[in-house]
C-alpha cells in the first residue's frame, strides 16, 4: 500500500488521543498487540524482559490504562490534561509476517495546571489489515531525550 | 545502637516542628518545604554530612567499569581500578574543573580530561606526561593534581559516599535498616542486580514530601484507587489491603512498614495470572529460599513487603517489585528522582520480565501509580503558597496509641522518625 494510507491512519490516531476518543483508540488494537514507551535514550532494540522501561502494556494493561485514564480517579490526569499529538516523517521501513514497519517522528504537548510539557521522539509501528482494516499490532514509542527531568511523568497515550 | 541517641537530648531542634507526645499531636510548619534558607541548612547539615547512597555492586562487574552520577548535588564517578578496588572521586578535573569523565558508565583504564587533556589513572592519580620545565620538579607532590577521592564505605552491595570526612562509620549511620538491606540482599542465592538502567524523572515539589509519601500506608486506597481496580482484575480476585502491618523504628531518621498485600512476588508468591507453570516455579524458588535462610526468614522474605526509608533520601520498596530510589532537591518546590529495579541475579527471563512487570504497573513515570502521587505532591506544595494563613501539616495520627501498642503501618509514625531526625540535624549547630 501507498505511504499516504499508513500516514492517514497515523493522523486519525493522532486525532483520538487529541480528543480522548480512547475507546476507539483502544480499539486499533489486536489482542496480541503490545504498546511500550522504553527509558528515553533507549535504542530501538531495547526488551521489556530485560530493559526498566515506562511503560510496556500488553493488550490486557492497555485496556486497563484506557479505563484508568477516563476514570477520574486517576488523579495525574484528572482534572483532564490538553493535548496535541504532532506527526510527521512518516516512513515504511520494512515488512515481515508480522506486518508493515511503519515509523514516524512525533511531537506531543500536555498542558496542565499551566504547565505545558513537550514529547519528542519517534514512534515504531508494526501494522497489519484485519479484516479490511488496519490495526496496530505493535507501538513502540522512543522519548529523544536522556530522561524524564523536564516532564516528569508520561500518564498520556504519546 | 543508633549513633544519634546520645546527642538526642542536646539539642533543641528547630522551630519547625510541634512534637506533642502527651497531646498526640505531631505538626511541620510549611516553611520547611519552602525556603531557599532551609533548603541551603539542609544540604548544609544532611546532605553534606549524611551518608548517600552511590551505586550498587552490581552496577561495576568488572575491574575498570565506571558509572558516574550525580548525587547530593556533587558530580561523582564510581569505578573500580585496575585491581578491582572501588573508588568514588570527585567528577572534576583539578586542573580548571571540567568533568573528567562525561558517559553515564563504561569501562576505562583511566580517565582524561577534554579541556587540557590532563589524564588520571583509575585510582584517581595524576598521570600526565607534561614537558620538564613547565611545571615545578615537585608538581603534585601533596596529590593536589589527583582526583579528589570522597569517603566510600558498602554494606552488603549497597555503595554509600559521605562528603563529612569526619562522619561516623556507614554500619552504625545505618543502624538497624541493615536488617532491611540483609533481606534484600537475600532474595537469591547469588545476590541482586540493577537491571536495565534507571528511571530519571523530577517532580515539582519539595524533596521531603516524597520521602513522607514513599513509606504513606495511609493514602494507598485513596490515591491509588485505579491501581487497586486493575490489580483485582489482573490477579482475579479482589485485592485486599494488607492485613498485618508493622512500624519498624530503625533508629537514626530511618523507618520502614511491613506487611503483606494482594500482589504477587517474583520472590515468592504466586497469583492465578502467571499460570500453572509459574506456581511450580515460585514453589521451587521458595524452597530454595527457605533451605537458605530457613522458615521464618523465608516468610518474611516472600510473604511480606516493605517500604524503608533510609535517611534522608534513600527508598527501598520491596513490595511487588523491587526499587531504589534517590531524591534530592534542585529547588525548595523542585527535586529530580532516580529510581532502580533490581532483581534476583540469575531469574528467569520470564521472572525479570513479571518483576519489571509489577514494577511498570505501579511504579515510575508511566506507572497507574507513582504519577497520581507526584500529583499529590505537586497540589501540596501549590497549596503551601498560603503557609503564612494555614501554617502546619498534621501527621499526628495514630500518635496517641496506648503506651506499647504497636503502631501500624497506617500511622504516621515512620515519618515522624524522618522528622525527628531532620530536626535533630536542622538544629544542630
Ligand atoms: S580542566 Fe581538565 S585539563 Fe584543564
Ligand atoms: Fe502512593
């Protein structure tokens, strides 16, 4: 497929995060699939099994930050933070029987209690057609920076 | 015994603080949290004189690794010479003070300077080729162009640096959280490891309130609503609170609670979400640790949990993972965090990847966790602005047991350990 359908799907993601249409979201994703934000600074091949990460949700956690972050007990986002999700550099990289690798550059803002944090960085995807339609079945998204001093905290979907 | 007691009496503390024992009441004035003045004392009389924790044995395997860090505010680099000796030393050249050694670890036969090019030795010695002439014949005779060495002592594989040269020893400064380091230490057989890198993140609040909400069994089921609806789900079944619970006064500022909890632990308990296989697994590690270290030990160890605060600003979780964690304060309403997972040297790939597990879905920047407490910090120290119209925090609760009844974890009498230490020492002259 043309580069121009896995952007068109990166920018309609991008929208759902912007709007917290999380459900729908959550729903671009397979059973199998794995959403994970390694340690910023991490190489591309860093392993949840053996690498301190963020955040390596396998389908089961992934629902459940959905449902946290729309609870309004989950405080770090309640009240709700403004976001917008940039994307850009999109690229085909590859593709293997898991699907297409597809990569892009990113760069998220979250405003809250007057504070605005920017993510940069680059996101991995593995996406694949399931029944017509196109699905993630693995997002990988790298912060480009050494640490987290300046935000802090990633409670948002990058 | 705690080396702080003889002098307990002496002092009168700050002003700082309410300690009503008679009326239960346990107070800290705001002010603490908010002062350039107190924040200058603080690093001044505990952070200059406490020992801090530097790194774990596990960090430096080999003879001439290095990791540098910065800790207490001091740039240092923590190595191992070509014989295997550990060395902390100042991360600043004596020449004009660039930082001798600028990647987070490594391994190197010594160190030198991109500025002038002056170079050292990994024992921290001069040892630069300059032209005869140029500098006098007996040019650092007194070791003034070595690496300034800070004071170093372990416990176990627990690393500590003290910038007091005239501190008391790590073991008495320690005092009974050793008993907390001996459990860790006795996970497994073959000792603990860092694994995979730190987690480096800051928070804008002040430093003590974090060491206050590392060992707060009072707040888990209000602030960590969202985490206890995911772990009911994830283990399949509801999680209940800890049903026993203990305060460990560990003397000297440090304090730790114990108690048991609803998770499962890669050392040793088994929940329904890791499968038959698992179980089998966790049943041989378990036997392996009660051969060990026996019975009751072996409880401790695998049924039981602790938050230890080690003062001033050293975290020990052993609840469903295990994490360290150091603090220090960049501003009175600012401090910047560094967290570790470490596990069991040798586990399972499956086992490392259930610990880093639990740990991610409590713990850390992305955890359901730790970012609703960085968000209580944060809201407090917002609220502190109005200290001079609402002056003090209360943490008197549970205060007013009866004489000899045991505190519980939902007390607050751990942090009033911490407290009563930073007050000895904050006035202290
Ligand atoms: S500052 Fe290091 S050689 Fe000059
Ligand atoms: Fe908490």
């Amino acid at each position: 497929m043309a580069r121009s359908v896995y952007e068109e799907f990166l920018y309609e993601e991008a929208a759902m995060l912007d709007e917290w249409r999380l459900d729908e979201w959550l729903a671009l994703f397979t059973e199998e699939s794995v959403y994970e934000v390694p340690r910023a600074g991490a190489k591309d091949s860093a392993d949840s099994s053996e690498d301190l990460f963020y955040i390596a949700d396998n389908y089961f956690r992934l629902g459940h930050r959905v449902k946290r972050m729309l609870d309004k007990a989950a405080h770090a986002e309640w009240p709700r933070s403004v976001q917008s999700h940039m994307i850009s550099n999109v690229r085909i990289t590859g593709s293997d029987e898991k699907g297409v690798h597809v990569t892009c550059r990113f760069i998220t803002h979250r405003a809250k209690n007057d504070v605005t944090d920017t993510y940069a960085g680059h996101h991995n995807y593995i996406l694949k057609m399931v029944n017509g339609e196109l699905r993630i079945i693995s997002k990988r998204s790298f912060i480009a920076s050494d640490s987290l001093r300046e935000q802090g905290k990633v409670t948002i979907i990058l | 015994m705690p080396d702080t007691l003889a002098s307990q009496d002496k002092t009168q503390g700050t002003s700082l603080i309410v300690d009503d024992r008679e009326g239960g009441l346990f107070r800290v004035n705001r002010q603490a949290f908010l002062d350039d003045e107190i924040l200058e004392q603080e690093r001044d009389k505990i952070f200059n004189r406490c020992w801090l924790f530097l790194g774990h044995a596990s960090e430096l395997p080999n003879p001439n690794d290095f990791v540098t860090r910065n800790v207490g505010g001091k740039e240092l680099i923590f190595n191992r010479d070509r014989k295997g000796e550990y060395h902390a030393f100042l991360n600043t050249c004596p020449h004009r003070g660039a930082m001798v050694e600028r990647q987070e670890f490594g391994n190197a036969l010594g160190f030198k300077c991109f500025y002038h090019g002056w170079a050292f030795n990994n024992n921290g010695n001069y040892a630069t080729r300059h032209q005869p002439g140029v500098y006098p014949e007996d040019f650092n005779g007194d070791g003034c162009a070595n690496l300034v060495p800070v004071k170093l002592q372990q416990y176990r594989d627990f690393f500590f640096v003290n910038y007091d040269n005239g501190a008391n020893s790590l073991e008495s400064y320690l005092a009974d959280s050793r008993m907390i380091l001996d459990l860790i230490d006795e996970h497994g057989p073959n000792g603990m490891e860092v694994v995979g890198g730190a987690q480096k993140y800051s928070i804008r609040s002040n430093w003590k309130l974090l060491m206050e909400n590392s060992y707060d069994g009072y707040h888990a089921l209000d602030t960590h609503e969202t985490y206890f609806k995911y772990l009911t789900d994830a283990i399949g079944g509801p999680a209940e609170m800890p049903k026993v619970t203990n305060v460990m006064n560990l003397g000297n500022g440090h304090a730790s609670i114990e108690g048991d909890a609803p998770w499962g632990r890669p050392v040793a308990k088994w929940i329904p979400a890791w499968g038959e296989k698992a179980k089998t697994e966790i049943e041989e590690i378990k036997r392996e640790v009660v051969s060990r270290v026996g019975e009751e030990r072996a409880g401790r160890i695998c049924q039981l949990g602790r938050n230890t605060g080690i003062f001033p600003n050293l975290v020990i979780n052993d609840i469903m993972a295990i994490t360290i964690r150091t603090f220090y304060p960049v501003e009175p309403g600012l401090m910047d965090v560094t967290a570790w997972a470490l596990g069991v040297k040798g586990e399972s790939r499956d086992f490392r990847k259930r610990r880093l597990d639990n740990f991610l879905e409590f713990l850390g920047p992305g955890g359901f966790a730790t970012p609703d407490d960085v968000e209580a910090l944060e809201s407090a120290y917002r609220g502190y602005a109005a200290y001079k119209l609402a002056p003090w925090n209360d943490i008197s609760r549970g205060m007013s047991r009866a004489d000899g009844e045991p505190f519980k974890a939902d007390d607050e009498e751990q942090m009033r350990c911490f407290w009563r230490e930073w007050d000895r020492r904050m006035g202290a002259e």
